[in-house]
C-alpha cells in the first residue's frame, strides 16, 4: 500500500543550478522506476541552516512530495546517504497526518453548515448530520 | 502631593483586612478598582495557540511558527509558559524535533 512521503533535503550552496536539476530529476526518476508516484518538487531556494553541516553555513533546500511504498523510500534515502553535493536529508509520513486533517475539516464543516442549513445538510448527508449533534 | 499619596495608600490598604486575605490566599479576590497594588500577581488564563486559532496542521517546515515556542538558546519552551493544550505541545515538539534535524531550527545557539 503506498502512502505519502515528504522527502527534504539539503543541497550544498556552492552546486550549480543545472546540476542540482539534474541530481532532483535523478532522485525523482527512483521513485517512479521503483513504482512510486512523484507528487510535488519544490525548491525552496537558498535559506541559512541553523547550525553548521559539513562546514557549509547556508544550503539549497528541495522538498519532494512522493507517493510510494517502503522499500522505494528505503532506495531513495540510500541514494540520498550516498550522493555527495547532499548534506542532508528527512522523510516524514504524511498520510496519517493528511487523513486527520480530513477528519478535522469535515468535522468543522459539518458543524459550521449544521445550525444554519439543516435542511441541505439532511438531504445531502444525514450521517454527517447524525454524527455533528453526537459530537456538539 | 505627599499627603495625597499617603491618602491613597491607606485608602488601598484599610480595604485588605476587611477583605477575606487570610484563608482565600494570594488568589483571593481583590478590592475592586484598586490602584493595582497587587496587580503583579494577576496572571492571565492563557489558551493554547492553536485551539484557539484554529491551527490544525503544525508542519515542520513552518519555521515563523515553530519558533514562537522555543526559547532563546533553542529549548522548547514548556507547557506551562506557553499555555499550549496537550495535544498541541506533543504536535509542536515532534515538528520543532524534526525542523532540528533538517536544520531549520538551533539544537543550541551558535558558539
């Protein structure tokens, strides 16, 4: 079952554009051969790190949203380990996070169109109707 | 203008032993419309952030919000000081734990 992925990671300043495009594209092309999805590449430009890495004071930081499965990330993070303009890098499981924020939104939204529309509410879902007095 | 001053605190302070001080403590209620004498034990009800500004997700890259909460030299500051809910402050410190490791936020100050 594939879930969802933020990849982060941190590319040493001193690189060149064209390069650090081609080293993503690179990154990219193991989630889809290995039969994930690539959801989003977003450079999030040059920002200072917090601390030092690997002697460099600033990095350009890339964040790959992919929709894959365990060994595909596993494969993506030791090429990651073993590329050297990256200095470093994080994955975070975003599925669970994402299904709770579902949950809340429909949650409010259930109870903000309840008191006013009861009548749209009922004819569109009388279970979601059925759960908001439950929760108020 | 001594006289007035002298006035006025002895105003404030013939109230304090009709009030019911002994027993109620510190947080007992106070003379109304004092001249706020001990006003520097008020302290305000705080409410968690993101209960109350209806703050769901706390991502990790969110740099302006993680560092509300943590301290000068890099601490994550405590419940207790922040006001944060429970479920909050365990969302917050996962994020800010994770923003460390990426380098977004200080393990320690510089140096």
């Amino acid at each position: 079952m594939p879930r969802v992925y933020e990849v982060m990671f941190i590319l040493r300043p001193d690189m060149a554009e064209e390069d650090a495009d081609k080293l993503i594209a690179g990154f990219a092309s193991t989630v889809t051969n290995g039969g994930g999805v690539v959801k989003t590449v977003e450079k999030m430009g040059r920002r200072k790190l917090a601390y030092v890495v690997r002697k460099f004071n600033d990095g350009n930081y890339v964040l790959l949203t992919i929709e894959a499965n365990g060994p595909v990330v596993l494969e993506l993070e030791r090429r990651l380990r073993v590329s050297e303009p990256v200095i470093k890098f994080i994955t975070v499981r975003m599925d669970e996070e994402e299904k709770r924020l579902a949950k809340v939104k429909a949650l409010r939204g259930t109870r903000r169109s309840a008191p006013p529309a009861t009548v749209s509410a009922e004819a569109a879902a009388p279970a979601a109707t059925e759960a908001a007095p439950a929760s108020a | 203008m001594p006289e007035e001053t002298q006035a006025k605190s002895t105003a404030a302070d013939s109230p304090s032993p009709s009030a019911p001080s002994p027993g109620s403590g510190p947080r007992g209620p106070r003379p109304a419309g004092g001249p706020g004498g001990r006003g520097k034990f008020f302290r305000r009800k705080k409410v968690c952030k993101f209960c109350t500004e209806k703050i769901d997700a706390i991502p990790y890259r969110d740099v302006r919000l993680l560092q509300q909460f943590v301290a000068e030299r890099g601490k994550i500051v405590p419940r207790r000081l922040t006001g944060v809910c429970t479920t909050h402050q365990r969302r917050l410190t996962r994020a800010i734990k994770q923003a460390r490791n990426i380098a977004l936020l200080p393990f320690a100050t510089r140096h």
